[in-house]
C-alpha cells in the first residue's frame, strides 16, 4: 500500500542512537554504526523520531509499504524487553552484591586504587529494579566510557553513590523504561548523569530525562559532561 514511512539518510546519520530512544515502536535499530528501520510495518509513519535526530538525517516520505501493525509492534516490544531481561539465574557474575565491606576494609590502600563501586552488577540492562541497594540511594548513570576518560570517576562521581553504565549506542535496550521502574519503586534521593560529549551519549542523559518525567517524583538531578581529552566541559544541575 502507498503510505507515509520514515527514511533515514545513511550518509547523514551519525550512528547516535537518538532516534531509536524517540520511537515508541521500536522500529529502527544501529546496524554497523547507522540507523536503519528494522521492518515497515513497525513503523507508524508519524515521525516522532525526527525531531531527536541532531543531523537531519530522518524524514517521512511517501511510498509502497506494509501496513502499519499495531500488534507486531506489540510483540516486537515485549520480545525485546524479555530478551533484554533474561539473564540466567546460574551465571555468577549476575549475583547481586552489595561491596560496602570490601571498601571499608581498603582504607590502608592507596587512595587511587581504591575502588568506590558499590554493588554488583553495575550494567543498566542488568540490574534488578528492586535491588535493595536502591533504596535511599544518591544514583550515578553513567557512560560506559566515561571511566575511562576521566581518571578520578571514582572519587569524584562514584564514591557513596550506587552506580549504574550504559551505552546507548551498543546496548539493544530501553534505558528510559528501565529508569522509571528504579525510579518508581526506589526511595532515589538524586540522579547523577556523567556523560561523554560524543553525540550518541545524548542518548543516556535523554534516558534519565524521560525517567525523571515518568516517575513524577521532584528529584534533584545533575548532568556532568566529559570531553574525549577527560576534562569535564559541562556541569549542570537541575
């Protein structure tokens, strides 16, 4: 059928993984570093995305395409989150822990290789919403390459915070999603958004935004901006 869908410029895009947050459908994905729609008919054709995209690379345009399907939408949607959640129950290194023991007793340590990571695991798309280390928490999100630009993250952003990383670019999940529920069904006493200053990191600090709106809670917020070069080129507080 002839009908409005989203293109997306290949040699525009820039591979920030904006848009993809911005469709509610979920229907584009990154393959190989750009932007691509994963199937016709998951896309709407109403553009929500257009306006995420800082390079102009998305527009809506006429042509033959599969109907819109609101119920493969669906099924796309909850298949995706169930993938995402799945992590097996035998696997270690998905246990739950709380580190405060192991902190308190490296304070004869050097201060620089003392560690300020407080729980495990620390990966967005692993964390149980309901962990208990949640609870009265002061929670710094942060970009995975955040720590390894900026040398002082742990005593600096880290230290007395729970912390959880992400890249929006390569992780194949809604963080804003995820966010809201930690929100929602936590006492979290403030946010903390360290990010890098590379376009696809917008994606994180964007995340926490629509979190912070959706769990209609008044939480104090901070957003910190790293440059390629480990300087801080942004701090602002919300």
């Amino acid at each position: 059928m002839l009908r409005k869908i989203v293109e997306i410029n290949e040699e525009k895009c820039n591979g920030c993984g904006l848009c993809i947050g911005a469709c509610h459908e979920a229907a584009i994905e990154l393959i190989n570093g750009k932007a691509k729609l994963r199937s016709d008919n998951l896309c709407d054709g109403l553009g929500a995305c257009l306006p995420d995209c800082p390079t102009g690379a998305i527009r809506i345009i006429e042509r033959e395409a599969a109907a819109f399907d609101e119920d493969a939408v669906k099924q796309h949607i909850a298949s995706s989150a169930q993938r995402s959640e799945q992590v097996p129950a035998s696997c270690p290194g998905s246990a739950v822990q709380e580190l405060r023991k192991r902190i308190a007793n490296r304070h004869n340590e050097p201060a620089t290789s003392a560690s300020a990571l407080r729980q495990w695991p620390c990966q967005l798309q692993l964390v149980p919403v309901n962990a208990p280390y949640f609870n009265n928490a002061h929670l710094l999100v942060a970009a995975d390459c955040s720590a390894f630009a900026y040398a002082n993250l742990h005593d600096e952003f880290m230290r007395d915070r729970v912390t959880v990383i992400g890249c929006p670019k390569l992780d194949n999940v809604k963080y804003a999603a995820k966010l809201t529920e930690i929100l929602q069904s936590n006492n979290i006493k403030s946010v903390t958004v360290v990010r890098m200053e590379v376009p696809c990191c917008g994606g994180i600090e964007n995340a926490v935004k629509e979190a912070l709106g959706n769990s209609n809670k008044m939480i104090p917020w901070r957003v910190v901006t790293i440059g390629i070069d480990g300087a801080i080129r942004e701090d602002s507080f919300a």
